[in-house]
C-alpha cells in the first residue's frame, strides 16, 4: 500500500464527505452521444438513463428476469396475438403531463413507424396494431404469437416518451422515472436529480452524477482520489486486485450479456467447411485468453448463450482444447500447410489483447493470420454489413440475443435451415418448460455446427466506495438503475 | 508595416480555402457512415436510410461541401451527427476549457523558461548552465501524458491537493483554475524545456556579435549586455518557438484532456471522430487550422514588429 500523507488540505477535502450521503458520482467509459434511448444503439445512453429517467411498460430485474413497470399487469389472449396491458394509475412524467394509453401508442407506433430511428426496430416488428381500449388499458395485437413480447418490451429502446415531449429528449428527456434530468455539461457530466412524484417508492439518493473516464489509468487515478464513488465497467482489470485488497473500496464482480466470440464467415471458403470452423475450435484456449487478454475476468462459454441464464447449457466439451485433433481436422479438410486467414479487430481491449493470443494459438496448428485493427466505424461498415472478412473478434452485448444465428445475411452469414427452424417454434411456444427445451436444442446446434469459436461472458466489474449498497452486479441490459441504490454509512 | 499584413492576410485567406477544400475531402474519404454506427448491429437497412436522410448525408458531396464552406462563412458550422446540436455553440463550450488551458501552459512554460534561458546562457559552460541543461534534456524526454500521471499520483492521489481531473465550469474560477493547474503544468513542462533551450542557444549567438562587444566595451556587465541588447536580438526564434507551441498546446492537448477528463476541444475531437460524426470533425479541424494560421500571421506580425527589416518586401 501507498503511504497516504495526511495534510491539512487532505483533512478538509474529506469533511465534505458526511454531507455526501445522498449524492452520489458515477462514472462510465462511454459519454452518450444524446439522451434519447429509442433512436441510438449506444449503450452508453441507457447507462445513464434506463430504470432512471426512462421507464418502459416492462423492466429488466439486476437477475435478468421482466418485471413489471409501467404496466401493472398484462394478459395474453387465447391465441397468443393479443396481448392487454394494464397501466399504473398515477404515474407523471417530469413535466408534469399525465401518463395514459395514448403515450404508449405513441411511443409504440413512432418506434416502428415508417421513419423511425429505432436502433432495435426489429423488436417492434411482429405488432400489427396498438389500441387505446381506455386511458389505463392497451391493447397490443401482433402478427402471430410472440412469447418474447413482454421481453422486448423491456429494452432501453422501448421506454415510453410523451408526445409533448419527444421531439426535444435528445437533449432534454422527460421520462417517468424516480429521477429528473437536470444538467448535461457536454464531455464532462450529466446531472439528476429525486424526482418529488415518482410513483414507486422514493429513492434514497438526492442527486446523482455521470462522469465519462475512458482513459483506465485516469479511472484508477480518479477512484483513488476519491473523486468518484462508483466506476461501472471498471477499465482497468489489472488495478482490480489492488482495489479489492484496499478496506475503502468495494468490488463487485458481475457478468455482462457480452457473448465474446472469435466469429467466421460461414459463406466463404475455406470457413464453409464445417471441418475447418471445427478444427479452430479446437486449436482455442479459452482460459489462456481470458488470463492474457482479460487478466482473468470473464466465463469460458461453449456456445453463443449467458452462463448465468438458467436455460444456459454447458457445451465446453464440444470444443475442448485439443491442438492434435485440430490438427486432424485441418489434414481431413485438406488444408494442413499453408492456411492464411484475415482476422479483423475492433477497438476494444478483449479483441485486440485477444486476437493476439488466437493468432498464437492459431499458428500452434498451422494457421496464419493477418491481424487488421480497425475502428468501431468501420469495423461496422466492412465487417458487419461488409461481410469482408475470415475471421474477427466481437462480443454480442444484447440480451438474448441466439436470435442471430437465424437470420442468414447476419455477418457471420450461417444458413442452417434446421436452427431457423427452432428459432419459429420457439417464438411461438408460450409454454416455459417447452420454451427451456427449445433454448437448450438452439444452443447445442450452433455448438456442434461450429458456426463460431465461442470464447468467454465478457465480465462486468464495478468498484465502488465501501458505503455503497444497492448496485447492480449483473447487466442483463446495459444499465445503473440507481433507484435502490444508497450509502449505508 | 500595412501593406506587409495586407501581403499575410491574402495568404491567410488562400490557406484557409485550401485547408477547407482538404479536410472536407480527408474526411469524407475515410471509411465508416456516421448513421450506421450509430444505429448499430442491431438496425435494419430502412432505418440506417431513414437516419441518413434526417441527417442529410444522401446529398451529393459537392453540395454538402458548398454548405459546410458556406455557412462557415457567415459562423454557421452546422449540427453534430451525433449530438444534434449546432457545431459552433459545441465548439465555443470546449473552447471555454481548451484556450484558457492552452493560454494557462503557455504562461507557466514562458515563465518557466525564460529565467532558465537567461540564467542558463549567462552561465554558460559553467555549472549552472550544465545543470539547467541537463533538467531541459530531461523535460523535453518525458512525455507529457507520462508526467501528467506522476503529477495526479503526487497530488491527487496521496496529497489529496487536486482533484484528479474534471473540470467544474467557470461559475466558480478559482476551481476551474485549479482544475486546470495540473494539466497545465503537465503540459507546459516539455514546452518550458524546448523554449529555454532555444532561448539559450539565440542568446548565446547574439552573445558573440559586435554590439555586445560594443555595449561590455562602454562599461555595462555580462548580464546588463545580455539584458538590455542581447534578448530583444534573441527574440526571433523565440517568437517562433512560442508561436508553434500555442497551436500544439490548442491541437495537442488531445491525450492530456484524456488523462485529466477535461472536456475540451481535443475530447470533443476524439470522441468525434470515432463516432463518425464528421461534421464536428470536419468543423473542429477547420478551426484548429485557423488557429494556427491566425498564430502563424500574428507570429509574422511580431517579427517585423521585433525587426524592423522583415518589413520590406525581398
């Protein structure tokens, strides 16, 4: 440990702190580019704003579960088309306006309308219509059965606006939630602040504010100095230890919905053939690269699916560490010398550490790769929608999100008609037990179809000031609901 | 002297058309569409298009370009992408940090080195001289981002002087000139260390031309012949130094702005240009470009003001 000189300065900066206890200073890697969580994909939006400001009819619980919000309750018909929603009787939102039925059809039919900006409009697909049946009921009528709906509903992209309101939350949200937007200090801050009538129970917390530290050894320096009390995805992994040895701090080791895997093109030669997709499989050490890349944090996963879900499957097996079959597997493909494979990463620290240990492990068993390091943007425009690529290292952040694997243009580009077949009995069974079998015969096919060499759950690790109770560990969606969050000292 | 800052300004003017021409090109050409990224893995084909058309950028170049030159023209740098708000109010928040920041290191490396400078070439092969020199070498071999953590360590982290970064506004001044102390300092000292090396090696040029020999020869000491002839002659280069060095301290404050968290124009920047929001991008370069052309003519200006000969056209 540091030796900590006690000045006079230091011993009037720490006074302040008694005063503190309903205000808290949060920081996260990412500023949001706005505050409008239904027409952007950064998650850094919902960081802030998600169970805070913004409410939708349905919420994720920290445990990943939907529990009600803004709808008290909701009934699906015989059939599985329509779904009724009961609202809560005396919610406002923040300027004041009553929320009714007619700001969910609002929010609902803007979100999959004709020229809408919703990053995830594909969750508002399958509703064919939104019907105000009376100020505290919705009716909800889809295409065809969707058990997910109540899910979908509870994304950041679904909270509900007002009308009044909506033009402007780009830069002043109004929201239902237990707090009120107060300030947005560009590049440095965005304030909030109790909201007086918020229907559920009040928060502890007066005030809290965001600060946006990319950079890690400024997240250390800045926790250090006790300028901030809680960091979520703490950027430096290798500090973490010290903080945890450390009697003023606490860390609180979560798991994301981060699936981080070393995804191939399934449409181009050589990674078309199942062999060779196999034999890569084989040649990763997962645990090499969570201890290398990740300095230890993170779950090995066999299969594109959260650890920590029940429905979770253990397929490690299928795709064991095994440097002599992969090699047997490359010779039975025909292709054991002389292999040569793009492998394409973007910014973050788990694809660019990682992909260095993978091209190592790759070059055990005869493949070489060209490492290219490339820009979120235009990792999105040549890989993602590009599809230019062998091989590349990315971790799938949205909540159960298998879904994937069924749309074939996805960039991985796997085209089997037997998983899409899973995938539309699944959305149409309502049934938990079935829905369970399902998930699990989903997640055993792209397994054993070695569509992706499935590596680790990106973990989630949040240090805070020891006082501090109420946090979410886990992120089943990208979010600091601050609601129930208070200092205990 | 008019006609001299008349013959400056044309350049200016042509310099900036051109740099305009430039970076609008440069950034148009680097790969990765602002509404694609924004929207995501996630988006769907109609919604990228439908986000492009709200932004505009499904009109042709040539008349985009035509409009960004234009408004900036009459002070009109467009909307973010990104944030959705006009370019200029963003750019005047950041400048509110940046300058003062880029002003703050530019006092403290003056006056850091204009004593080490002097005394330096007073001394000079002695001890002192050695000394000074040896401490510049090892300013100007530091990184500046590297002396920026030493500095948080010292005094945020175990002195608990500092905050570790942020920045509070100007509601308050003496916190926002305390918040930027330690960025500015950090910042400074390379620049201190170049400048008195500079400063230094001019004077002990001028130190052997006649009028020195001339003024110690009328009775006045070393350090009077140094003080009274010798930095007014040294000046030149200095100037020049100086003058490069506000625009690196404006522009290059990227990577200390990060380590302090400050939000200034080089955060604004960065975070720009890895959104893809290029207005912003295109619009903060642009500015920085003027900054240092306007430098660069004000630097001129002050030569023909310390030299009276730089004046007339060669």
């Amino acid at each position: 440990m540091r030796s900590r000189i006690l000045t006079p300065a230091f011993v009037l900066c720490a006074l302040p702190a008694v005063a503190q206890e309903t205000g808290l200073t949060l920081a996260i890697q990412l500023e949001p580019p706005h505050l409008d969580p239904t027409s952007a994909a950064a998650g850094a939006i919902d960081s802030v704003l998600y169970a805070n400001v913004f409410e939708g009819l349905t919420r994720f619980a920290s445990d990943g579960s939907i529990e009600p919000a803004l709808a008290e309750s909701w009934e699906v018909s015989e059939d599985g088309t329509t779904y009724t929603f009961a609202l809560r009787e005396g919610v406002t939102f923040h300027d004041g306006s009553a929320f009714d039925a007619e700001d969910v059809k609002f929010t609902l039919d803007r979100a999959r309308g004709e020229d809408s900006t919703n990053a995830q409009k594909v969750l508002f697909e399958g509703i064919e219509e939104v019907a105000v049946v009376d100020p505290q009921t919705v009716e909800i009528t889809l295409a065809e059965p969707d058990g997910a709906l109540p899910f979908n509903l509870a994304w950041g992209d679904a909270v509900i606006v007002a009308p009044e309101s909506a033009e402007d939350i780009k830069s002043a949200p109004v929201g239902t939630g237990p707090f009120v937007f107060d300030e947005w200090v560009q590049g440095d801050r965005i304030e909030l602040a109790r909201y007086g009538d918020y229907w559920g129970e009040a928060p502890a917390l007066e005030t809290a504010t965001f600060r946006f530290i990319s950079d890690p050894t400024a997240a250390f320096a800045a926790m250090m100095a006790g300028d901030i009390d809680v960091f979520s995805n703490f950027p430096a992994p290798e500090n973490l230890p010290q903080f945890e040895n450390d009697p003023r701090f606490q860390v609180i080791m979560g798991s994301s919905e981060g699936e981080t895997i070393l995804a191939m093109n399934n449409a181009e030669p050589p990674l078309d053939d199942v062999l060779v997709r196999q034999a890569i499989a084989h040649a990763i050490d997962r645990e090499a690269i969570i201890d290398g890349a990740m300095y230890g944090i993170g779950t090995p996963i066999g299969t594109h699916f959260a650890p920590h879900h029940p429905d979770y499957v253990d397929l490690l097996g299928l795709s064991a560490h095994d440097q002599e079959r992969a090699r047997t597997l490359l010779a039975e493909a025909g292709l054991s010398e002389g292999l040569r494979l793009s492998l394409k990463l973007p910014p973050p620290p788990y694809a660019r550490r990682g992909g260095e240990i993978v091209a190592a492990q790759l070059r055990e068993i005869g493949i070489e790769t060209e490492i290219v390091n490339l820009e979120w943007a235009q990792w999105l425009e040549e890989v993602f929608r590009g599809q230019d690529f062998d091989l590349t290292i990315v971790s799938h952040t949205e909540p159960m999100d298998i879904g994937i694997y069924a749309r074939p243009d996805y960039y991985f580009q796997y085209a089997s008609p037997a998983f899409q077949q899973i995938m539309a009995t699944l959305k149409a069974t309502t049934d938990p037990e079935e829905r369970s079998e399902l998930l699990a015969e989903a997640q055993t096919t792209i397994a054993e179809d070695y569509v992706n060499g499935y590596l680790f759950q990106l973990a989630w690790p949040t240090v805070a000031a020891a006082g501090i109770e109420g946090l979410w560990a886990n992120q089943p969606t990208q979010a600091n609901p601050l609601a129930d969050v208070r200092w205990t000292e | 002297m008019l006609s001299y800052a008349l013959r400056r300004l044309i350049s200016l003017a042509l310099s900036l058309a051109v740099a305009s021409l430039a970076i609008f090109l440069v950034v148009e050409v680097a790969p990765g569409d602002p509404a694609g990224f924004m929207l995501g893995t996630g988006a769907q084909p109609d919604t990228v298009a439908a986000l492009r058309a709200e932004l505009g950028l499904d009109q042709p170049k040539l008349e985009r370009y035509l409009s960004w030159a234009g408004g900036m023209l009459s002070g009109d740098f467009g909307t973010s992408y990104t944030y959705r708000t006009p370019v200029a109010g963003m750019v005047a928040d950041r400048l509110w940090v940046s300058l003062p920041l880029a002003l703050y290191a530019l006092a403290l490396s003056t006056l850091l080195a204009f004593p080490a400078g002097l005394y330096a070439a007073a001394r000079r092969g002695r001890a002192g001289d050695v000394a000074v020199m040896g401490a510049t070498q090892l300013g100007i071999a530091v990184p500046n981002f590297w002396f920026a953590m030493l500095l948080v360590l010292l005094f945020s982290i175990n002195l608990g002087w500092f905050s570790a970064g942020g920045f509070p506004g100007w509601s308050d001044p003496l916190a926002a000139i305390k918040a930027l102390t330690l960025p500015a300092f950090a910042l400074a000292l390379p620049q201190a260390a170049i400048l008195a090396r500079v400063l230094r090696s001019s004077l002990i040029d001028v130190l052997g031309e006649d009028f020195i020999r001339t003024a110690r020869a009328k009775g006045l000491t070393r350090f009077q012949a140094l003080w009274r002839h010798g930095v007014r002659n040294a000046l030149i280069p200095v100037l020049t130094i100086v003058g490069l060095q506000f625009s690196f301290l404006l522009a290059g404050a990227i990577i200390i702005e990060q380590v302090f968290f400050l939000p200034g124009l080089g955060r604004l920047i960065f975070q720009a240009i890895s959104q893809r929001d290029l207005i912003v991008v295109e619009s903060v370069v642009m500015l920085l470009v003027f900054a240092v052309i306007l430098v660069t003519f004000l630097t001129d200006l002050a030569y023909a003001w310390v030299d009276p000969r730089l004046r007339r056209r060669r």
